[in-house]
C-alpha cells in the first residue's frame, strides 16, 4: 500500500486537526485485518505487516501529528511527490526533496533533517552517507508532519497568536 505525505495536511485519511475519536478510527483502518499485530495500541500506532509502523500524537481534541516509520519490506511505501522517502538514500531523499521545498540539517541532530514550510521532519539515528550496509544511517527511519506550530517556542507560539495564525 503506498501512503502519500501531502503536507501539511495529511497522510492518508489521517488529517491534522481532525477530532482524535476521528484519527483514532482512522488508524484502526490503516490495519491489515488479516494480520494484526500484537504491537498495535489503539489510538496510538498501529504495525502493519511489512514493518512499517505508523503512530499518532493527539491533544485532547485533535490530531496534530503523524509519524510514519521504515517499513522492513517494501509491500508499504511511503512516498512524497513520487519519491519513496524510505527506499531511497537519505542523500538523495534531501537533495530530491529540495527540488519542490526549503529544507535543512537540524540544528540539534545534523543527521536529521526538517522542511519546515512543510512541517515535515525526517529522521535518523546517526548519518552514514557513504555506507550503503548500515541501514539506519543510510536511509531514513522515520517522517512525522505535523500541525503549524508543532515545533514553536513559547514565544513563537506567542507570536503565531498574535498574528492570527
């Protein structure tokens, strides 16, 4: 099955800022009825049979973030713009992505890296870029997209009130 990034708004039936009763059915559906996981957890993740984990982070009333991690197989893919962010280098995925949005190092894990017009967040242990064999430097094990303001300071978040936004 392949889950389209469509940022920053969804992924999948899973949209930012629906009711959480809403995401947490959602996500019952992404499941494999034929092969459900015992690391499922209701209204929190779900693991699908390739390996591919997705989880959800709710405030009380809302959605305000989806994080899709590195399938094991390739029987479920993540894509954005045609681009399968987990099969691809991490390398490339950045220099791919960069092509449609600003995006950068994260100044705390410079091994990770962020898209903020998009709200999308890719992530990985540690980089190794040059060495195919080490997977969890190689590629990326996770995106999360999230709600505007996800990563806001206090005073961005002041900010953003002021503003309207």
């Amino acid at each position: 099955m392949d889950f389209e990034l469509a940022p920053p708004t969804r992924v999948g039936p899973l949209q930012i800022g629906m009711p959480r009763d809403a995401a947490a059915a959602a996500l019952a559906g992404l499941r494999d009825p034929a092969k459900l996981s015992e690391s499922d957890r209701p209204g929190q993740h779900i693991v699908r049979p390739s390996g591919l984990m997705i989880s959800i982070e709710c405030t009380p009333d809302a959605l305000q973030a989806i994080e899709l991690w590195r399938p094991s197989t390739h029987t479920d893919r993540v894509m954005f713009r045609s681009l399968d962010v987990f099969a691809l280098p991490a390398r490339e995925v950045v220099q791919r992505m960069s092509e449609h949005t600003a995006i950068g190092a994260d100044p705390e894990n410079r091994a990770s890296f962020v898209a903020p017009d998009l709200l999308i967040a890719l992530w990985r242990p540690f980089a190794a870029d040059d060495e195919p064999e080490d997977d969890q430097g190689y590629y990326f094990s996770s995106v999360l997209l999230a709600k505007p303001g996800y990563y806001d300071t206090p005073a961005q978040a002041a900010e953003r009130l002021r503003q309207g936004a």
